[in-house]
C-alpha cells in the first residue's frame, strides 16, 4: 500500500468558534454567579454555576474534537486493506481513501 496524501486531525474552524463562544458563555455566566450571591440570590447562583460548568464542559469537547485522518492510497499487486484496521471511505479508481476504524474500547 502506498500513501499519497493524508489529511485531517485538524480541530475544524466551526468547532473552534463554538468553543470560543462557550468559553465567553461559561465567563458570563461565572460573573452573574458572583454578582447573584453578593446580592444573596443563591438559588439563582446555583443554576449560573451549573450553566457555567456546563458550557465548560462544552468547549473542552468542541476543541479537542479532530476530524478522522484520512490516507489516499494505492494497492500493490495482490495487496488488500486491513479491514479490521481501515474502512475505506471512498474509492476514485485506483486510488482508495481510507480512514482509521475507531476503537470501541
């Protein structure tokens, strides 16, 4: 099997933008907690801080969230792919483009 080209592994713009706006939602957020309990709104503070965590939770998933790796490749005679291994995602003649089978681990 020869390698042509790989790409992905990349955080994607989109989740990079949604993990900016968590991050500015759960500050937010944050901020009215504080301003709720010098005002001693504690229940209302406790749903803010649950809302924080929350969208905390939230942008740590959109950022560390990567496209699959994806390889461009051709077969050598009488080579196969590993199926266990690869799933192939599209085919362009010769050319194969497969990707890493996720673990279900």
């Amino acid at each position: 099997m020869d390698v042509l080209n790989t790409y992905g592994g990349v955080v994607e713009p989109g989740n990079i933008a949604a993990g900016i706006l968590f991050a500015i939602m759960a500050a937010g957020l944050l901020v009215l907690a504080y301003l709720e309990l010098a005002k001693a709104y504690q229940g209302s503070a406790v749903v803010s801080i649950a809302l924080a965590v929350l969208y905390a939770v939230l942008y740590v998933w959109a950022i560390t969230d990567k496209s699959p790796i994806r390889y461009e490749v051709t077969l050598r005679e009488g080579a196969v792919i590993d199926a266990t291994k690869y799933e192939v995602v599209e085919r362009r003649g010769k050319i194969y483009v497969i990707q890493e089978r996720r673990s279900t681990e």
